[in-house]
C-alpha cells in the first residue's frame, strides 16, 4: 500500500508504557529516552514527572518512534531525521496516512502522491521510500496484542523516593 486506504480513528484517550512502545517499534528503551528528552519523539499523552512516573505515548507517537527507527537505520543523520520529525509533526494523523518519505541517504523527501515518488525516483533523488500507511498497519498488528492504558489511570509509584514524595504531598 503506497497510498490510499483510509484508516481508523484513534481513541486518543488510550496510550502504551515506554516498553511497550519500544517493543512496537523496534527499539530500546535508552532510545526511547533519549528521544523523549531531546524533544526528538515526546509522549504526548503523558510525559515522565520525576522518579517513578511511566510516559505513555499516543498510536501517532509510536508511528513516528518506527519513523524515525526506519530513518537511522538506512543511515539518514539525526540532524536531518529532526527536520523530517518536525514536518510530521505539523500535519494531523489523517495526512501522515497518505504520504510516503523518500531518502537518498542524507535528505528526506515528502511525497503525497505516486506521481511524486516517480518524478523524485526519475530524478535520481530517492534511493529508499517508508509509506506511512504501511507502518501504520504493521504498529497496528503489534500493538493488538500488547497491554495498553487509559490516560486516565494513574500508575501506581513504585521506587521508594517516590512513595515518600507521595506520602509526603499527601500529609500537607
């Protein structure tokens, strides 16, 4: 699937752990950290707040996580995997579906249409393509087995720092 099928709406209410995530896209949870603090792929359902918090990330948020995975591994730099993240970043889920990014190794390229892919591979520009609908379906068929989370439930503290800011908080 290059383009076309429309996909399913997402109930943004409901969110994965890190290691979940890092499992669904294929990397290790000091990436998955070292993304999140960098600012290069944030949780955007809940963020870690100190000693003991769990991030949960959004469906579109492990999409971009196997994105950006995709992109290291065929050798395109950090640096140029931030621009193509921040161009993600801006469009809304329903865009991300129908676009494929090309890379010649150094730059990545948006296209929105098959005549685009075609006119960049013409061109000698593309050397490698990821279709965002594809990886969408492929997140889609890990994450159905793995547990998920409502944004709504709290995660119970678990190192011992923690529970005593808890306590702590809970006694003022």
């Amino acid at each position: 699937m290059l383009f076309g099928d429309p996909l399913p709406r997402l109930d943004v209410n409901t969110g994965y752990r890190g290691p979940v995530a890092c499992r669904a896209a294929g990397i290790t949870y000091r990436q998955l950290d070292y993304w999140a603090r960098t600012g290069l792929v944030e949780p955007s359902i809940r963020s870690a707040k100190g000693s003991g918090s769990q991030r949960l990330y959004a469906f579109r948020d492990i999409l971009l996580l196997k994105i950006v995975k995709r992109l290291l591994d065929t050798g395109v730099s950090l640096q140029q995997i931030r621009v193509a993240v921040n161009a993600l970043h801006e469009r809304g889920v329903e865009d991300l579906t129908s676009i494929t990014l090309m890379s010649d190794g150094a730059s990545v390229y948006e296209c929105t249409s098959a005549d685009e892919v075609v006119d960049l591979v013409q061109g000698g520009q593309g050397v490698f393509g990821i279709a965002v609908g594809r990886v969408w379906h492929e997140i889609e068929g890990s994450l159905a087995e793995l547990p998920v989370e409502h944004a709504s439930d709290v995660p119970a503290v678990e190192d011992e720092l923690a529970k005593r800011r808890a306590a702590r908080q809970q006694a003022v």
